[in-house]
C-alpha cells in the first residue's frame, strides 16, 4: 500500500551519482530543481547544452497517480497501449465521483450505487494492470499521495493538475494529461520542456491568523494565473523551514493556479517529521544519507538571483491573511484592505457558506487549526451566520479527527461532513437553491474559485483563503470580518473577539485508521476480465483517432472564437458532467460551452456556417463534422488554464476540430492537444486574433512542410472574399509532430508494442 522502500534507496544512488557528473558538466552550484531533474534524466547524463524554457527533455518518473474522473480516459487509453501491466507504480484514487449534499455517509452511499459501473470498471482494470486501487471515501488522492507515497527527491507525474500537492514532500510532482500517463506506465519515457526557475525566498515566520495558505495567495497575487507558465517555484529560506509539511503542501498544490509546472521545498526537518509520523521512518533513514542531494547548493540560496530565472522575497513576519477572488485566484486582498475593495467592487458582503478541505487544505493541521475557531465560538456564545461544510482529506485524517474530538468541536456548530472526497471543490455540490442563480458570496479554502465551479451558479462570489480565516468569516458571516481587529456580537448581546488559532502540526497521538480503503491488485492479472457494456452511457472503448492524411487542411470553418478567460473549466466543464468522463461521445456535448463567443459576448451560441443559424458550440461541430467539413478554434491568452483534464482536448478532436489557434496557452493543454493529433498554434502577432471574423473559411497552405521551429501559414478567407495570410507559431518537435502523423501519441505506442 505505501512506499516501496527499495525503490527510494535506487533513486537515491542514483541521484549522488548523476547530480555529482551534472554538477561537473554545468560547471555551477545545482538548485534542487537541477538536482531532481538531472537525476531523472531518461538517457544519463548527457551534456546539457538546452536553455530552460526551450527545449523538450525525456524523463524517467518514479511512480503515476490517477483521479478516478481522469483515470477512467487514462485507463481506456492505456488497454490499447498492448501492456501486461504498468511500468512504473501506479495509483488510481475514487474521489471525483462523489457528490455532497447531505453528508458522508449517505453522499458515500449514494455515490456506491450511482458510480458503481465506473468503480467496477476502475477497480478491475487496476487489478488487471498491477496497479493500487483506492475505494471511495478513502480520501483524496493528493492527500493520500502525501501520507503514502511522497518521498523527498522523486519525481512523479498524475492525472491531476494538483498533483503538485506532492511538492510539500520535496518531490517533483507534475499534473499531466491521460495520454502522458499512458506512456510512462507503458515503460515509455516523459516528455517536459526544461522549465525555467523562480525563486521564492521565505523570510521571518508565520504568526497569529497568517498561514501557509496566505504565501501562495500571496504569490498568486504577484505572478498572475499565468506568470508561472514554463517554470518551477522552488522555496526557500527560514521562512520555509519554519513552516510543517502539509503547509508547505498547500502552497505547492496551489502552484497550479500561477500556470507553474510545479513547486517544491528542500527537504527538512519537517518532512522527517511528516514522513516518521505516517509510518515512513524508513524514507527518513535513507534520505538522510543523502540529505545533502536533497536541497539546492548552499550557494545557491546564498545567492539566489545567479541560479534563478526569477526571484520573489516575502517576509513571513510581515505577511497578512489573504482573501483572493472573486472568480480568478490571483485576484488577492490582504484581510486590511476588504471592507474597502469589496464597497469598490459590489461584492456581496454576506457570507452564505463557509467551506474547508479539498486537497489543498485538509490535512490534521488544517483542520485542528479551523477547530481552534468554531471552539473560540462555541465558548463566546456565537451562533455562525454562514453554513459550514468540511472534507477531509483521507480517512486516516477524519478517522484521527475523530478520535481527537475535532469532528464533536466542528459538529457543535451544525457542521456538515461531506464525505473524504473532493465535492464542492470541483463542483461536486447539490448546493440548495443554486439553481435561483442569486448572487451571493461563499468563502472556501480550496484552489480554484472560477465562474460556475463550485455550485453552478454564474453569480456565485466564491473567495479563497486559509482554513482558519474560512471558519472566521462563516462564523462572523461578513466577507469584510477582519478577525485581527473586528470583534463580535455573542448571543448574549456582549462584544466579544476571536483570538489567534492555534492547532497541532501533527496528531499528539498519532495517526489511526481501522480500514484506510486501499485494495492491492492481484498478483497475476491475466485472467481478470474487463467488461465495457455497449449501451452504457458511462464508459464506452475508444477507437483509435485517424491519421493525418499528408495533404494541406483545406476549407475548414471556424466554430469559434474565444474571448478572454477559456479555461479547461469553460471547454469541459465538470460538476454533473464527470459522471462521464469515460464515455468520450457523452462527454463531447459539453465541448466549449463556457467559452464566451467573440462575435456575440454569449457562450455556447456558435454559427453554423453550412446553415446560418446559432446553435450550441458541440452540435455545431457535430455537424461540421457529419459533413466531413474541418474546424477550428480560436482563442485568448492562456488558453486551457486550470485542470489537467485531457477531455478538454479529447472532445474536440472527437468532433472534428484540427487545430486550435490562440494567443498563448497553458502548459499542460498544449501537451494535451499534441498528443492527441490536434494542432496547438499560437499567433506569431498577436493583433491577429481581431482579423479572424464569424464566418472564415479556413486554408492552411505549408502544413505539408510541417516541421520543428518553421511557422505554419494560415489563410482565413472572409465571407466578402477578401483574405488574411496569418503566420501561426508552434514548439512541436520531431517526437511530437510524429504524434500529429500518427493521428495521436497512443497510435505511436500501440504500433510499437504490435510490432
């Protein structure tokens, strides 16, 4: 079930002696980014002539991780892949697929019965497949990662754009699309652009209502969604020492929301801490022989501006809670400045639910420090004003919780427990009377806080922040409650004030759990078979995509354009749509409804162009595509942020889209659209994404000259016949632009393995 500790002592070997020749080869002090990376070259250490951010680079990860609303793609890709079982070891996690409405143990219930197809399906493919299988209600997958598989040094991608969760542990831990799973569990190696590093140099130490949380919102604020793009966040300094494990978790888990590939910390007394505490003193014992190889060069954090691409200092001592949103989570106010930014802006003051969890924040911490709160309330005679709903993050973690009397504390204030599941994190929420579409505010410690995302509701406020300052502002019921400086009317008619939280890094006690939910797969798994009805309307087989024929793409329409923010949110939506995430046809009816039309300024209204009328985005490209005609897309700047999802480009590949064009994209969609077959381009001059108008015909004339670093030229012929020559740029390589010929990355392998 946990770590494999013969595995770690090979990495480790492996990492003296390649960091060793890397450091002679580049002649400088290593970052631990280098070290790790080098250390996990696929080929050695060859000479490493590549600039970072430039060129693509094969790797060898350590492990794969899978949620299981991606696994269900992942797994249907990886049965073509020809494999007896998986090169690497692998986890798949049951956490997407539960719905919170009325608590655990009937949400977990209901869910059994509603997902069981899927579950089945999940449970026997892993069986199958020499691959850990873990039930639902048995956590959320980054937190389980964490508590059981996490080691500092590793190298590990998953099916989840939080993998990087897995940071807190000093690991790297890259979210990733299916397609890229499939071939590190197919023995294949991982392909990543060298990324650029940015610095992040913690001083002072956190105090009084100032968490963890606050440093990534506060980051978030300075780089922007997108600012991270290419890069890995490495902290440092006494600040990030000062801080526990599951802290340093939460801030690398959040790295996804700055578009980073991922975030890390040295490895510290912290995670020995972490590691002895959830069984794991082995990890300990072999790290520390080789603690030195498991933080950067002294001389780099001496002098950090000469090893990093970019240097950020924040003074912990100085730093205030953050409140971040509404709907990006970049968008961040220091707790001071609330009451004035939301009188500015017209956000609704009153608190209508205060939420804690998802795999950002659910650990023991977390929770014993939100505790701390609802206690502090319960005392004063405060009755809360918001409803309140908490996820933790694993049954170790509720089972522990539990046990220490932190469940009885949240309960005294009519707390709901959902279910050790992700719910209203990823819109996984019956919420009561979101269908009114009110406006409305809702503070949460989760990740993502975009339009739609938590209850469906477009006029839903949803604000981010730490687990502590959430259990403040339900309590007080205003989004402008500052709790360093305002007090409280208690039941009683008295003033009253909250104090400080306060809370155990780790449980005085130990964790415990009588039935963690892990099931190990069988010893031999060829005679388990694996049954996909043909009329179910959850999973359905996929059949290989078609290659590309070798000529130019004439005559293609363009099905939209996109403005402003697209994420993966916008092009496959989630909430009641996970519950297909393994029928790709189902799933297709929601391509690209929540991307706002250029031409309109309405979403999922689209002109078809074979008949003049507006229609939803998916039937429009259906019928693009039943007349044998191409489309395309057309987008904004970073283009695909948010979820690793690879459906958001599954689906348009499904449905005859060719190739999307926008202004820049995030990391993990462009890696998606490429292993799939499709073409990511991007605007040699960004001015020409106002030339594209609604009714374009589309003619690529040099495709057949396809090649790494010459620009793709596009002819957008206008309804009035007048035309625009565009230059499209593109970062394929040789590898990649196989792929395209190929019609995906998963045709490559399965010819191979059938060759």
């Amino acid at each position: 079930m946990a770590f494999d500790i013969e595995m770690i002592k090979k990495v480790y070997a492996n990492m003296t002696s390649r960091v060793d020749a890397a450091r002679e080869i580049v002649g400088r002090p290593l970052t631990l980014t280098e070290k790790i990376l080098y250390s996990h070259l696929w080929d050695g250490v060859a000479k490493q002539a590549y600039g970072r951010g430039v060129d693509y680079v094969d790797f060898a990860p350590d492990r794969v991780a899978c949620q299981d609303a991606t696994a269900q793609m992942a797994l249907l890709q990886f049965m073509h892949a020809g494999k007896k079982t998986v090169a690497v070891p692998t986890t798949v996690h049951c956490d997407h697929l539960i719905l919170a409405k009325n608590g655990a143990e009937f949400d977990l219930a209901a869910a059994n019965k509603q997902s069981k197809e899927v579950f089945d399906f999940l449970s026997s493919v892993s069986d199958k497949y020499g691959i850990g299988f873990w039930k639902p209600g048995s956590g959320i997958i980054h937190q389980i990662v964490l508590e059981n598989y996490a080691f500092p040094g590793g190298l590990m991608i998953g099916t989840d754009s939080h993998t990087v969760n897995a940071g807190g542990l000093g690991m790297l831990a890259i979210g990733v699309g299916g397609a890229d799973a499939v071939d590190v569990m197919s023995g294949m190696s991982w392909e990543l652009k060298f990324p650029k590093l940015i610095g992040v140099k913690l001083t002072g130490k956190l105090s009084g209502w100032t968490a963890p949380k606050d440093v990534i919102l506060k980051v978030a604020d300075i780089l922007t969604v997108k600012g991270g793009t290419g890069a890995i966040v490495e902290y440092f300094g006494e600040g990030a020492t000062s801080m526990s494990c599951t802290g340093k978790g939460t801030i690398c888990n959040m790295g996804a929301e700055i578009g980073a590939t991922t975030s890390t910390f040295g490895y510290d007394e912290s995670m020995r801490r972490y590691l002895s505490a959830t069984g794991r003193q082995d990890v300990v014992d072999a790290a520390d022989k080789v603690a030195s190889y498991l933080t950067a060069d002294p001389e780099v954090y001496a002098n950090p501006a000469t090893y990093f691409d970019q240097v950020i200092e924040i003074n912990l001592s100085e730093l205030e809670p953050h409140i971040n949103g509404p709907f990006t989570p970049d968008r961040g106010t220091p707790v001071s400045k609330m009451k004035e930014e939301a009188a500015a802006n017209g956000w609704p003051i009153k608190v209508e639910w205060g939420l804690i969890g998802s795999c950002t924040n659910s650990s023991y911490e977390d929770m014993a420090r939100a505790a701390s709160i609802v206690n502090q309330a319960v005392e004063l005679g405060i009755s809360p004003k918001a409803e309140f709903g908490i996820n933790p993050g694993s049954e170790q973690i509720r089972y522990t919780i539990e046990r220490d009397g932190i469940i009885a504390t949240f309960e005294k204030m009519g707390t709901k427990v959902f279910t050790n599941a992700c719910g209203p994190c990823i819109g996984q929420w019956d919420r009561a009377g979101a269908d009114k579409q009110e406006k409305n505010t809702i503070v949460h410690s989760f990740n993502r806080n975009f339009s739609k995302r938590a209850d469906g509701n477009p006029n839903t406020h949803a604000f981010v922040t730490s687990p502590e300052m959430v259990a403040a502002l339900a309590i007080s019921g205003r989004l402008d409650f500052n709790p360093i400086t305002d007090t409280l009317i208690n039941d009683n008619g008295e003033e009253v004030k909250l104090s400080a939280p306060y809370g155990d890094e780790l449980p005085k006690k130990g964790f415990a759990v009588e039935d963690a939910g892990f099931q190990a797969p069988a010893a031999d798994g060829s005679g388990v078979q694996i049954v996909v009805s043909e009329t179910s309307d959850r999973l359905q087989l996929l059949a290989p995509f078609q290659p590309w024929d070798g000529k130019n793409i004439s005559g293609a329409k363009l099905l939209i354009k996109a403005f402003g923010k697209c994420t993966t949110d916008h092009i496959s939506m989630a909430g009641p749509w996970l519950r297909f995430r393994g029928h790709l046809d189902n799933i297709s009816n929601n391509m690209l409804i929540g991307a706002v039309n250029a031409f309109t300024d309405k979403t999922n209204s689209v002109k078809n162009q074979l008949t003049g009328a507006y229609d939803a985005v998916p039937a429009v490209a259906r019928a693009y595509k039943a007349a044998g005609v191409p489309s395309i897309v057309v987008g904004d700047h970073n283009y695909g942020e948010g979820s690793s999802r690879e459906h958001a480009a599954m689906e348009p590949r499904f449905l005859g889209v060719q190739a999307v064009l926008v202004k820049s994209f995030a990391r993990i969609h462009e890696t998606n659209l490429k292993k799939q077959g499709l073409l990511g381009l991007t605007f040699a001059n960004e001015a020409d994404y106002d030339k594209i108008q609604e009714d374009d015909v589309i003619n690529f004339t040099d495709l057949v000259d396809f090649a790494p670093g010459k620009p793709l030229t596009l002819e957008f012929v206008h309804a009035d016949g007048t035309k625009d020559i565009i230059l499209a740029n593109h970062t394929y390589n040789e590898g990649q632009i196989g792929w395209f010929v190929a019609g995906s990355a998963l045709n490559l392998i399965a010819a191979a393995s059938n060759a």
